[in-house]
C-alpha cells in the first residue's frame, strides 16, 4: 500500500472517530483536529467532559512484516510524542 493510500484511510478514520464523538458528545464537547496557537496539530479529536478531557489520536496500519505488537508500540509512542511536543 502507497503512503497516499495509507494517508486516505487515515482521514478516512480520522472523520470517522470524529462523527462518532459529534454523535455521542455533541459539537460542544468534541473538537476535531485541535491546533496549537501555532497551527501544530495537537491530536486527531479532543473531548471535552466537565474535568475531563481526552486526546484521541487515530492510527491507520498498512500491511507490513513488522508484527502488530510492535506496530503498536511504534504508533503509540508516535502518538504520545506528537500530544507530548504539542502540549507544552
């Protein structure tokens, strides 16, 4: 798979995720691709509950011959470091 398809599915998923959020929390809860003050993407959908707020990060997987336990570990800590860099 292309990375083009790769990035397709992973929008795909992205708006996915981000009409469910709509759909269970409301646009007054759930933000879709939230951005820093300069314009860095801090995570996919950011939900807002009371106290609460959760930063969901989607991830796609192309087939590869790494394993899916290490595929997850690789996109996990990718996805911490971007919520990490974009936080402070």
């Amino acid at each position: 798979m292309s990375s083009l398809e790769s990035n397709n599915k992973g929008s795909a998923g992205e708006r996915l995720v981000a009409q469910f959020f709509d759909s269970q929390y409301s646009r007054f809860f759930s933000f879709p691709d939230p951005k820093t003050k300069s314009n860095a993407q801090v995570a996919d959908v950011l939900l807002w509950k009371n106290r609460l707020v959760l930063l969901v990060e989607i991830k796609t997987r192309a087939k590869g011959s790494s394993s899916i336990n290490l595929w997850i570990r690789n996109k996990i800590q990718e996805a911490v470091e971007q919520i990490t860099k974009n936080y402070n």
